[in-house]
C-alpha cells in the first residue's frame, strides 16, 4: 500500500501593503496649480495691497491736513481802562443843540493765542472806537511776530482830542446826564501764516461794548465777543 502523500498548500505570493488604495512604493508626481490661477492670487493680493495703502496714505493726509493747516488766532480783550473822558460845548448858530467835543483816552489789552505749528505775522492790530455804530476814532498798532504754538499781549492807547459830535448830539447829552455812556470798541487783527510756498491771510476782528461813567472814567458793564 503506498503510503499516503502529504499535500501542501500552494504558498501565497507576497503583497506589497496598499495605501489608500495605492501601494506603498509607488511613486508621485505633484503637478503644480495652473499658471493663470497662480497669477490670479498674486494680482489680487497686490490689488489688497494697494488698497490698503491708498486707505493708510488718505488717513494719514487728512490727519495731517486738520492737525497742520493754520486756523484763525484766538484773540481776547483782557483789559480796557479809560483814562479821560471829557466833552467841550461850543454854541451852533441857529440851533439851539450845542457842538459837542470829546476829549478821550483809553487803553486796550488783548491777548493773542497762536495755536498753529507755524509763526505768524501780524501786520496791523487796529483799535476802533464808535458811539452808538459810529466810529469817531481809531489807532493802528505796529505789527510783529508770533512764534507757533505762543501766546503774546499787545496793548494799544487811544487818545483823542477834540473830536466832534456832529450825529447823535441829542443822545450824546441824554447819556451824559444819566451818566452811562455807551461806547463800542473793536480790535481789527490783519496777519498771514506762510505753509511752504502758500502764504494764508487770517483775519480777526473782536467788539466790546462798554458802559463808562464820564464822571469818574468807571466801566460800569462790559460786553465783548467776536464779530
């Protein structure tokens, strides 16, 4: 009896292990994007870029354009004194209202604020005085220079002698009586800042209108503002 065979199995050939369904060992290419899809991105992160900076540079001038362009002075009357006040009648032909003549003397203190980055030039600080809208006189003040970001006081007298009344005589004799005078004084300022090449004109002009007993030369209300 012949002996019995032992089978054996076949053996099963190796596999190479599977990656995601790609074996181990294979081999890859990584193709780079398309050309135009890279230009693309490219032109719209410069595009972002220049907006951006267009943005940055418009803030950066109007800040600059607000903080650096020259404004107005601020100008302030801090002072007005009057040192005479005295009125001459003389008798009118033919009228039975006398000519009247006023002697005055009066001293102004204005304060003058410069808040821009640049000096300024003042060519003339005049200061007016009227009754009742009338202006009877008026004294012009050298000018000068104001270095930025200062302050300076200019005072200004005014003296006249002898001037006539010819308008409003009849009030002029009832306030007098009641002694309460009314006067208005303006201080007119005239002066220019140069940024680089622009030379800017600035212009001022404040009123007060005081009360003065003639007697005693006393301030008896003051009003001042801008005009």
């Amino acid at each position: 009896m012949a002996p019995a065979s032992t089978s054996r199995s076949n053996p099963v050939p190796f596999q190479e292990p599977y990656s995601y369904g790609y074996p181990a060992n294979a081999y890859y290419v990584v193709l780079p994007p398309a050309p135009h899809l890279h230009s693309r991105r490219r032109s719209r992160r410069l595009l972002a870029y220049a907006a951006a900076l267009v943005v940055s540079l418009g803030l950066f001038l109007g800040a600059a354009f607000y903080i650096f362009w020259p404004t107005q002075p601020v100008i302030q009357v801090i002072g007005v004194n009057f040192n005479t006040i005295n009125f001459q009648a003389a008798p009118q032909p033919g009228s039975v209202v006398p000519r009247l003549f006023m002697n005055i003397s009066m001293d102004m203190a204005l304060k003058v604020n410069n808040k821009d980055y640049f000096s300024l030039e003042y060519d003339s600080l005049d200061v007016g005085l009227g009754y009742r809208g009338r202006r009877i006189g008026v004294v012009e003040s050298e000018g000068g220079r104001l270095p930025a970001r200062h302050t300076a006081y200019v005072n200004s007298t005014l003296e006249l002698d002898g001037v006539e009344i010819f308008h409003d005589t009849v009030y002029l004799l009832e306030d007098l009586v009641r002694k309460e005078l009314p006067l208005d004084t303006v201080a007119e300022f005239n002066g220019s800042v140069r940024v680089l090449l622009v030379k800017v004109p600035l212009k001022k002009v404040v009123s007060c209108e005081v009360v003065v007993n003639p007697d005693n030369q006393t301030i008896l209300s003051q009003d001042c503002g801008l005009v």
